[in-house]
C-alpha cells in the first residue's frame, strides 16, 4: 500500500534506506549519499512516499521539484523484497504524479558505480542526458518522457 510517510516514519525510512544502499559502500568507497539524509527533515521538506506492506516500510520515494524538473530523489526497496515489482510501483506512482503536476518528462540520478540501477532505469525507458560530479560523487543523470511517443 502506497500511503504518504508521515515523522513518525523516519526510523524506520532511515534502516529502509540504509539496508538498500548499504552493500554499495564498499564500492563506492563512502556513504551514498541517501544514507547521509536526516529523513525526518526529508519528510518535512519534500515528498515522501512509502510502501507498508502491513509488517512495515519496505519501500520508499522521495520527489521533488528542482530547477531542472521533477526530480526522483530517492527510490529504494528493502533487499528481501526485491523482485515484487515495488521499485517499478514506485517510478510509475513517481511519474503519474510528475505528469499530473503537468512535466513533460522526469529524471533522477545514480552513482556511475551503481550500473544494475543504470540497467534498470535504461530499460524501462530512462535515457542518460549528463555525467557530474557532485559532492565527491560521480553522478549519471537520466530523464524520461512522460509524453506519448508520436510514431
């Protein structure tokens, strides 16, 4: 079930998030940068959605609006999930609300490193528009558009 997070929360997004990124600390070489996040000040400032599955938090969203559009913050799933199809619920929710909001497209961005993440997003129709570093990471950015392929 898709709810909005509420503070109360914020526990439980923290050890979500931290279990979805953890085993890429070693190859990054540092904390993503999602573990770095204070999530009851995320949940304050930007949009944040979770999957309860009734036993708890097993995945989560967070969306904003940026200077280059609407932005997929965060997207993660707890690892004894994988595989149920939460993480696509989640960009398909993310890009329903991009649309209704009247974006003609979204993006989001994952570490160079992180290329199961790229596969993913490449095949469900994200495209790599530019490659930053930012804060000492080295980002791929990609966009998808969300209106209809006129051919």
């Amino acid at each position: 079930m898709l709810r909005p997070a509420a503070e109360s929360d914020a526990s439980d997004v923290t050890a979500l998030v931290n279990a979805a990124y953890g085993h890429y600390v070693e190859r990054i070489g540092q904390l993503p940068g999602p573990m770095t996040e204070d999530y009851l000040e995320v949940i304050r400032s930007r949009r944040v959605t979770v999957v309860d599955d009734g036993d708890g938090i097993v995945g989560v969203i967070v969306l904003r609006i940026t200077k280059e559009g609407f932005l997929v913050d965060n997207v993660a799933v707890h690892p004894t999930q994988h595989g149920r199809g939460i993480g696509r619920a989640l960009l398909e929710f993310a890009e329903a609300e991009a649309a209704s909001a009247g974006f003609e497209s979204i993006y989001l961005f994952t570490h160079e490193t992180m290329t199961e993440n790229l596969a993913l997003y490449q095949r469900i129709g994200y495209v790599e528009y530019d490659r930053r570093p930012v804060h000492g990471f080295s980002r791929v950015y990609l966009r998808k558009s969300l209106t209809p392929d006129p051919s």
